[in-house]
C-alpha cells in the first residue's frame, strides 16, 4: 500500500519572479512585454510592476515553473527566482500607504482520498 502525503504549508511552494530588465530601445520593451507575458501565461499574478508571484502544489511543480521561467529569459537584464514554502508565504505583511493589508487567500486545495 503506497502511503499518500497530505499537502502541508511546508510542502506546497510560491515562486516569486523578480526582474530589472532594460526598456530603453524598442527591441528591449518587447523583449521584457513579451517576459512578463510568458509569466502570466504561466499563472504568475503581478504583485509589482517587476514582481511576479506564483502557487505551486508542490515542489516539483515549482521546479517545472522555474525552468519554463529560466527558458525565456531576455538577453539583457537581470532576473532572480525565489522559492519559498506556503508557510513562509503566509507571513508576509502587505503595507499600502499607512494600512496594512491582509494577503489574498491562496488557491484551495481540494483533497481526495
């Protein structure tokens, strides 16, 4: 009998995607249009103009995500993948102006035994 392991906050990941990439020529805007659109085909939500966050059910589905990312990398600029677990996620505060605010509730997981 193979033992199922249920998804837990340290198991499930969020990958945040964080890139300066130039924009000064015409070719240079669509090559970093294009990268933020490939993210958010991907299932990355906008967190900042050049943050980009993403739910991952686990770390394997992360790895495929960074790779996807990795692969459509502008020539020019600079992009860092940061990988951190559900729990760590759930500790981040958001601040606007002088009110913090809540984080949006992660997707929900459906469990089938």
């Amino acid at each position: 009998m193979i033992q199922q392991e249920r998804l837990n906050a340290y198991r499930i990941m969020w990958l945040f995607v964080f890139f300066d990439l130039p924009v000064e020529t015409k070719k240079e805007r669509k090559a970093a249009s294009d990268f933020r659109k490939t993210l958010m085909k991907d299932g990355f939500n906008m967190m900042q103009f050049s943050v980009y966050s993403r739910h991952c059910a686990s770390d394997e589905s992360a790895q495929v995500h960074m790779k996807r990312t990795r692969e459509k990398v502008p020539e020019k600029g600079q992009v860092s993948i940061l990988k951190v677990t559900d729990k760590q996620y759930g500790d981040i505060i958001n601040i606007w102006g002088a009110k913090e605010n809540p984080l949006t509730p992660g997707p929900t997981q459906m469990e089938m035994f």
